[in-house]
C-alpha cells in the first residue's frame, strides 16, 4: 500500500499559489491518469484509491496537514518508506525537484506536521523549488500565499510531468 500526498490549502483562493504545489501536482497527475478524486472526505482530506495506492490533499490547511497524512498511515497500515509527500521549497529555484528518503523539515510547516504526527522524517519527500527574485520584496508569507507569475505558469506544465514521472516511479518501487 503507498500514500501520495500533495500539500496545500483547500480554499479557492490558494489555487495556484505556490503553497498549493502538492494539491496542484496531484491534479494534474489525476488528469493524466484520468483518475478521479472522491466526491467525499476521509480524515479530513481528499482521497482517491487507485489498486494498492491512495493519493490525498490534506483540508487541514498546510500548517496541520499532518493530521490527515498520519490517519491515512495509520488506518490503512501504511509504513513510513510508501508514504511520498509532495510539498513547495522556496529555498530551492523555481522548477528544481529534490526527492529525498528520509530528512528535517527545513523550516517547512507542512513537513514539521507530518514528522510531528508521523512520530518520524523517515518517509520520501518531493520538494518542488518556488524560488524566484520576489522573494526578498514579498516576506517568506505573502511569497508562499501568491500566484505563479504568468512566466512561472508556462514552464509549470513541464515541471508538472517530471513530477508525474517521479510519483510513477515511487509507486513501481
């Protein structure tokens, strides 16, 4: 069993925010797939059960997302290794992914929930890079709570496929 997880925040007006990342990976990721997400919640998430696989988008809000992940792991049995959390970095440039096994949160409070639930940072993390040069003028908040600029959503399609690629990789293994 594998629990993807996309970490953002549930109400309209944080689509597509760079917190939104995660919610927005998966979606795209469910389209491509021609999947579709329940009409219903489950520990205060989002879900969808493809075969031995559950991809989820916490309604916690980011800084509580923990919640939904660990009833997920913990109802269904799900080890710490099949959990694969895909969230935004701003210290990482916009587009870059980093895919880890196991780590701290980095100041991320999305990441300091789950380890916080979850009891551990053994689980894999995606880390989608949001960096950009407005950053510094905006304050780490407001940053994370804007829209992708128009030139960010245009190479958002590309990064989103390596992000698809990576999450079918996860669940092969």
């Amino acid at each position: 069993m594998k629990l993807i997880v996309g970490f953002g925040n549930p109400e309209n007006k944080y689509n597509f925010t760079r917190h939104n990342t995660g919610f927005l990976a998966l979606d795209f990721y469910v389209k491509i797939k021609n999947l579709a997400w329940e009409k219903k919640e489950k520990f205060s998430a989002l879900y969808l059960r493809d075969g031995d696989t559950f991809f989820i988008k916490p309604q916690t809000y980011y800084n509580d997302v923990g919640i939904s992940v660990s009833a997920f792991a913990n109802y269904y049995g799900i080890k710490k290794k099949d959990i694969l959390i895909i969230c935004d970095d701003f210290n990482l440039d916009f587009g870059k992914l980093r895919l880890r096994e196991q780590g701290s949160s980095g100041g991320n409070n999305g990441l300091k929930s789950t380890i916080e639930k979850l009891g551990s940072d053994e689980f894999p993390r995606l880390r989608v890079g949001t960096d950009n040069a407005m950053r510094q003028k905006m304050g780490d908040v407001n940053f994370v709570l804007g829209k992708f600029t128009p030139e960010e959503r245009e190479k958002l399609p590309e990064i989103l496929r390596e992000i698809t690629a990576k999450i079918d990789d996860f669940i092969k293994k």
